[in-house]
C-alpha cells in the first residue's frame, strides 16, 4: 500500500480526483519535497511534506493567501491488512470559510482517492 500512496507521480492513473501531479525537486520523495498538484474544479496548487515517516505516513501543506491546507495520508497496520487513514484541515484566516465552502468537494475528493488506492493496491498485490 505505500508504494502506491508514496509515488504520487502515479497518482492521476487510480484517482480522477487529481489531473496531474509534478514534482518540483529532484531527490526522492522525503521531508521538504514539494509537489505542483492540478484537480478538476481547482486551482493548481503546491504542495510541501511537512512529515514524511515511510511505510507510515506523510502530511503535506499548502498555502494561498488566508489559507493554510494541510492534508495527512496515514497507513495504520490491521490484522486484515491495513486501512488508510485520509484528513485535511484548512487553517489560516479563511480556513473556516474556505473549508465550509469547498467541503462537499472535499469529502468526495477523498472518498474517490480512498476507493482508487484500494483497488490500485489490491491490484499490485
């Protein structure tokens, strides 16, 4: 499973909630790399890890003006296998506004890179 969740390169081939999806930096994916990220019906947007624990998790933030958004993929061990575990927190000025106005989006962004990471990951395995 994170193999899959960690090349987010691949990302636009198991979830339609993402376009494309362009590393910035040249090294491996790790703490400070960043990530230009496009989705339908949003602006592009950058991404920087801000926690990188492999095999476990990575949260990355990204800023605009008056909002901070910070979004954590986390992988918690089952004893079926694994669940992944999707959040996102919208901070700053305008987080609240901003997270109320884009939450139907959110959720469905979500709920569609859960269910493509699942069948991405069970196919690989």
């Amino acid at each position: 499973m994170w193999q899959v969740l960690a090349d987010v390169e691949t990302w636009p081939q198991w979830t339609k909630s993402v376009r494309s999806v362009q590393r910035l930096d040249q090294t491996a994916m790790s703490l400070g790399s960043k990530v230009r990220i496009e989705q339908p019906k949003l602006k592009p947007a950058v991404w920087t890890v801000t926690i990188w624990e492999p095999e476990q998790s990575f949260t990355w933030v990204s800023k605009s003006p008056g909002v901070t958004v910070t979004a954590g993929h986390q992988i918690v061990p089952t004893s079926e296998g694994c669940r992944v575990i999707l959040t996102i927190h919208f901070g700053g000025l305008l987080g609240g506004v901003i997270g109320l106005l884009m939450g139907r989006l959110t959720s469905e962004y979500m709920a569609i890179e859960a269910n493509g990471l699942k069948h991405r990951a069970e196919a690989a395995a």
